[in-house]
C-alpha cells in the first residue's frame, strides 16, 4: 500500500498584516504573485518524483492569506498537484480564506477545482476585537463568507477564533462562540492569543496594553471546551474541535507524526526521514527555485531516539494521546518510567487512562507544556539509565586490555 502523504502550499501574500501575527506573511507585495506562482510550480514539479511510491491524500494551501491569491492562481497549483503527485481521490483539499477576500464565483471555481475544505479566519464576532487585532474584516462579511462557502456546495467549513484579545471579557468571548455555532460549521479552532515577540501586539504589551490574564484565557478555555462538546463538536486537539468525521486530516498528519512536504517560504517538511525548511524571504525563495539556487534554510536527518521524543510531545497535543505497547514498539522505550508520572498527573486530574493509553485532559492541556516537558526529561533520564551501564561496562573493557 502507498504511503500516505500530505502536501503544504504556502502563500505568503495578505491584504494587511494583522497585529499578533509572526508567521512569514507580507503585505503590499501583490507584484511578485505571478514569479512566485512560477517558482512553486518549479518548485513542484522538481520534487514530485521524489515523492513516487507515496500517494498525496492531504492538501493545505495555507498563509499569509491564499484567498488573496486569486483563484485563477490557486486552481493552477491544483492542477499541478493532480498532474504531478499521486494525488487520492478522497484527498482533503483545504484552502485558507478571509472573509474579505472570497465570494460565491471564487468558492464554486475553487470547489471545481477540488478544493472540498474550506478554513475561515473569524477569530470574532465583535466589531471592537476585531479592529484591536487590525483584522481586515468585521461579522457580516464572515456571514456573507459562510453564506458563500454554502452556495458553492462546500461540506466541509472549518472556522478560527481567538480568545484571550484586548479587552475581551468572558461574556464577550461566550457571545462570539454562539454567534459562530449557530453558523453550524463542521469545525472549530479556538486559539488562546499568544503574544509573539517583535509583533505589534507585542509592542502594544511593552508599552502598557492589558490583555486578559492568564486565568481569565483558562476560564474561557474550559469554557469552550465544555460548550462544544454540548453543541456536538468533540475535542480532537488542544485548540480543535470538529463533528464527527470532521476532523482535519492534514493537520493531524503534524501531531501524529506522518510525512508532508511543504512548499513556499518558511514551509516546513518532514518526508523521508530527514525534517527541514525553507528560507524565509520571498525574494530570496523565488530567486533560488528559477535560478537554480539553494532555497534549503535548515535540514536534518531525525533519529528513532528523537523521534520517541516527537511521540510523547505530538500525541499528548490529542486526546487520542499515547499508547504503552505502541511506545515500546515503535522506539525500544522503556515506558514505566513515563506511566508512573502520567499516574501523579492523573491525580491532580491532568491526565486520564483508557487501558494503557493515556491522555491530557482539559485542564491538563491548559499546562500541557509543563507537562511535556516533564515527561521528556523523565524519558532523557530513563535513557541515560539504560546507556551509563554500557559505557562504564566498554570503559572497564577497554582499560583492561590495556
């Protein structure tokens, strides 16, 4: 059977750079989309052969903001996926929009085109919010959105929100989570708003800006979980929520640890055991693909012992989580070690246990990050158990040859 892949298509462009973003996106350069519509496509066709024997059953076109693109643009690389790669005839085909930038013809030549999933960056529904974030759009182009998305017969509507904005309260955040369900999408995320380093959002915050803290983001977390598993929507991932059957196969390829090659600016890869990425300069990806040139930003070959490391940090992302026999058969892992922590997390109601597999619940995601990382330093110390022994018992030999 071939191995399932996903494939990655960013598109840096947007309308506005919005305050708290830090992914590479760049507002203003609508210019070079024709080069970088030609760099992708060689870009593609280069590495589509290396990808035989793998069949292509996730498509994410994410951004910056795709929609922005063009749809004459985008239906080029899906006609490019489809010649080029192995591509499913059930594969998932999502395209990141803005309610500013789509409408019922754009949706309908996408949906045509074979796109079947459709991402929308809501975030609020309240005019105040969304101009704190300097989002490019307000509600009623977001109705109008999911109005269109419906009218092109799209299935499949996946909608943003952030909780945790400038001067959001918990009421407020309630309020936008029902407006947005009785939207009736078949997905949800609900990110808690980080504020990145070097963003605007993050100089509002030097210079005095309040958010909500970090107790108020934990009430409205354990809020939402337990109103959309009321509405329907069964937490799959600690920010994911989908009805069932719903759920986003391609980013679950990242928690689970499946193959994807990314193509684009910053995109990131991890195919035939090796992980890397690309530049994060749009010049500099262009120039590089059509001139020949490296575009390579950071590559490495991952060992099965980092890869033991990737299981417990990935998985424990899902509520599907992790699995005792699985760990110690994939990476020849010790797991008692692992198991008798996961035993004091289940007894402050951080973790709970289905036979032998384990998972971070609600609140345990809300530490998830603590509690990871304990668990990576427990599984480095049961290594080094296992190793010393080894390397005292060489030295010892080699000191008695000599």
């Amino acid at each position: 059977m071939a191995e399932k892949l996903g494939i990655y298509i960013h598109i840096p462009f947007c309308r506005s750079k919005c305050d708290y973003c830090d992914f590479y996106s760049l507002a203003g350069r609508e210019a070079r989309m024709d080069d970088y519509q030609k760099a992708l496509l060689a870009h593609m066709k280069e590495t589509a052969p290396l990808t035989r024997g793998s069949q292509v059953d996730t498509v994410y076109f994410g951004g910056g903001t795709p929609s922005y693109y063009g749809e004459k643009r985008l239906k080029g690389l899906l006609r490019a996926v489809s010649k080029w790669f192995d591509l499913a005839k059930d594969a998932e085909i999502t395209v990141e929009c803005n309610p500013d930038s789509v409408d019922r013809k754009m949706l309908l030549s996408l949906r045509r085109a074979g796109a079947n999933r459709i991402s929308l960056g809501v975030q609020s529904a309240h005019p105040c919010e969304l101009q704190s974030l300097h989002r490019p759009h307000d509600f009623d182009q977001v109705l109008a959105a999911v109005k269109a998305s419906r009218a092109a017969k799209f299935k499949n509507l996946s909608l943003d929100l952030i909780y945790g904005l400038p001067g959001q309260g918990l009421a407020g955040w309630q309020d936008t989570v029902e407006q947005v369900l009785a939207l009736e999408p078949e997905h949800l995320s609900c990110y808690g708003l980080k504020v990145e380093p070097g963003t605007p959002l993050d100089d509002r915050v030097v210079r005095g800006e309040k958010l909500p803290d970090d107790d108020m983001q934990a009430d409205m977390y354990l809020w939402a979980v337990d109103r959309l598993a009321q509405a329907g929507y069964r937490q799959y991932e600690i920010s994911n929520f989908a009805r069932a059957g719903f759920q986003s196969r391609h980013n679950l390829k990242y928690w689970m640890g499946r193959p994807y090659v990314g193509f684009g600016p910053g995109a990131h890869s991890d195919f035939g055991g090796r992980r890397y990425s690309f530049v994060r300069d749009l010049e500099g990806y262009i120039s590089g693909v059509l001139g020949g040139g490296t575009v390579i930003d950071q590559s490495e070959l991952i060992p099965q012992r980092e890869r033991g490391s990737e299981y417990l940090m990935l998985r424990l992302r899902t509520t599907r989580g992790i699995e005792e026999w699985e760990y110690r058969r994939e990476f020849f892992m010790n797991f008692d070690p692992i198991e008798q922590k996961l035993e004091e997390y289940e007894r402050q109601g951080w973790a709970e246990r289905h036979d032998r597999r384990w998972n971070l619940t609600a609140k345990g995601f809300l530490v998830s990050n603590q509690l990871i990382g304990e668990l990576l330093t427990v599984q480095e110390e049961a290594t080094l158990e296992k190793v010393l022994p080894r390397l005292k018992q060489g030295r010892l030999e080699i000191e008695a040859e000599q």
